[in-house]
C-alpha cells in the first residue's frame, strides 16, 4: 500500500500551509532526509504570475523549503525549466525566485551541460538537467491542473521539467501519441530520484489547461511518498477514471512506482473519492477514449485553432512547435494541418489564450 495524505488547506497564508503540508509529511511516511542534498522540482510551465494558478505557489514552496530544512537536510536546491527557457532564467514574475533568494537556497539552472540519461520503458537516451546527479533525492512540487494533451498534468509529469527547454518539445516529434508519450514520461520519473511528492491544490486548474484553463479553488494539499499514487488521488478528485490517463494507466501496467493497482492507495486521512469535484472543467469534460492506447491516434486529435484578434504576434508557439508545422504570414499565425502532431505545445505557452482546442 501506499499512502496518500489529502489535507483542507483554504489559504495561502503561510502557517496555514505549511501546517497543512507537515501533517500531509507525517501522515504518508515522509522520508529520513538528515543530511541530505535535496531538490524541489516545482511546476514552472512558463513564469506566469501566482493568480494565474500556471506555477506552484511561491509559498507553497517557501513551506516545503523550511520544513525540509527543519527536518535536517544537508542543502536544499531548487529548479525547473520552462517550455522555452533561457539561459539565466530565474521565475521572477510567479516569485519563486524571490522565495529562494528569502530562504538563501540556490535556484539551478537546469540548461547548463545536461546530460544524457537512458530512460526505461521509453527505452532511449534523453537530455535531463546534470543536478539529478548531484542529489540524493528530488522531491516534485507539481500543481493541480488539467493538460490538453495528457488530460491532467501530475506529480510525475512534473518531472519532464527535468529536460531542459525546449528539448521537451522534441519528445512530441518522437512520441506522438499519449501512450507513447505517456512511456517516456514514466521513463524520466523512473530516473528523477523522486522521493516525495506535495502537490499545490489549494488553487488549481479546470478547463484548458495546462497554461490556459481556469483558477479553481480545490483547498487541498495532497501528499505521498509515491508521486504515482499522488496522481491516482488528483486524478480521482478530477472526477476521471485514474485507469484512463495515459501516465497512470502505463505506470501501473509497467511497476514503475512499486504499486500495480489504483487499489493500492491509501487515505490515512480524507480519501480521494469522498472529494470528487462532480463539476469540474475537465478536458473535453468527457471520460478519455480508449483510442489513446492506439500509437496512430494522434493523427485523430484536433489541430489546434488561433484567434487571429487575440494575438499579439509574440512567436511563441511558432518557436516551440517541434513539428515546424506553424509559420507567421501576412500577419498572422498559419497552421500546416498535415505537418501538426496535435501535441498543443503550442496552446501551452500562449500567453494571451488566442489558441484553443475544439472538443
């Protein structure tokens, strides 16, 4: 069994979290972390400010950052590395730059000679931030949120981040589908050294996420040892079947986090399915198909549709498309349909929502 603590937390405020994320470390067996060198990984899609509910709270991470510190770890570090992330980027505008600067921990910069790891399941090499193997162990610092390609975006998914920039965005080029993708993902997770995972669900995401949805009070702060069985739990409180998201489903099928079935979890406290949220936004709002098991089944996605009066001209998703299906023309952003993959990458990083994805 593994266990997951699902704890009320109805503010920001920082005694309020961070007394609600030491019960959820005690109740589900919180690692020995005496002298260790620790690595938070929090959720950083793109530095967005903390209202908007794209990045992990700033302090949410400055609650972990004392209380790992309390429980006597040898150094604490952080990182992430957005979708389009430059050399020298620090999250100043979501303040968890700021958080670290407070609390004399250093930010790292995951881009700065990388190095190749071989993933499991998905079975080749990738390029992942060199401080994996510098840590002894990673603790993920995901959001609770939706994601237009895998359904919701988790504790485990949180560790692509580890793949510096826009190297992430290659990885669609080579696994198109969700159950591919899905194998990659639980190839990084399976080499992230994650040791525990606290997701920030006291504002999360519905609707068009991952960069797009909408702020949506959850009041939850949910923990566990498993970052799999953590995804189980939010996947539950979403309201879909935990079996039919892609990262989940191939999870379980393959062993990777030590549990082979959802039954595998266990609430010491508030169990996931006594807080369903019955009217959340999910992606589509419908249960995903069984098609996402099929390896052609991205050429059946929607390509994504642009709001040409919404843009603002910024390139963004035209400089991340990994299938150089987008191009700017007599004012406007034009979409290749025969060349796009449906990975949305590009839907993730606009900044102004000028991209959806019909249902």
């Amino acid at each position: 069994m593994s266990k997951v603590s699902i704890v009320e937390c109805k503010t920001y405020e920082l005694e309020e979290v961070k007394r609600a994320i030491e019960i959820a470390m005690g109740k589900a067996d919180f690692p020995d972390i005496s002298g260790k060198k620790v690595l938070l990984k929090p959720n950083i899609l793109s530095d967005a400010a903390p209202e908007k509910c794209v990045t992990t709270h700033p302090v949410v991470l400055k609650a972990v950052i004392q209380l790992v510190r309390e429980r006597g770890a040898g150094e604490i570090l952080v990182g992430d590395s957005p979708a389009l992330q430059n050399g020298g980027f620090k999250p100043k505008i979501s303040q968890l730059n700021q958080i670290c600067e407070e609390e004399g921990v250093e930010w790292v910069d995951f881009t700065i000679k990388p190095i190749s790891k071989k993933l499991p399941i998905a079975n080749h090499k990738v390029a992942m931030a060199r401080i994996i193997d510098d840590v002894d162990l990673s603790i993920s610092l995901p959001k609770f949120k939706t994601h237009e390609f895998m359904y919701m975006t988790g504790a485990m998914k949180n560790m692509f981040g580890l793949m510096p920039s826009v190297r992430k965005s290659a990885q669609h080029v080579r696994h198109p589908s969700r159950s591919s993708f899905a194998r990659m993902i639980c190839g990084i997770s399976s080499v992230a050294k994650v040791e525990f995972a606290i997701m920030d669900a006291v504002m999360g995401m519905e609707g068009p996420g991952p960069g797009n949805g909408y702020p949506r009070a959850v009041n939850k702060i949910i923990a566990g040892k498993n970052p799999l069985a953590v995804d189980i739990a939010q996947a539950t409180m979403m309201g879909y079947d935990p079996m039919k998201m892609p990262v989940i489903k191939c999870a379980l099928e393959n062993q990777i986090m030590e549990i082979s079935s959802v039954d595998q979890v266990e609430y010491p406290l508030i169990s996931a399915k006594d807080v369903i949220i019955k009217d959340f936004q999910r992606i589509g709002n419908n249960q995903p198909s069984d098609l996402d098991d099929h390896e052609s089944e991205h050429l059946q996605r929607p390509a994504p549709q642009f709001d040409d009066d919404k843009c603002i001209y910024c390139k963004k998703c035209i400089n991340i498309c990994p299938a150089k299906a987008l191009t700017f023309e007599e004012e406007k952003v034009c979409i290749d349909e025969t060349k796009c993959i449906r990975c949305y990458c590009c839907h993730e990083v606009c900044p102004v929502s000028a991209i959806s994805i019909p249902h």
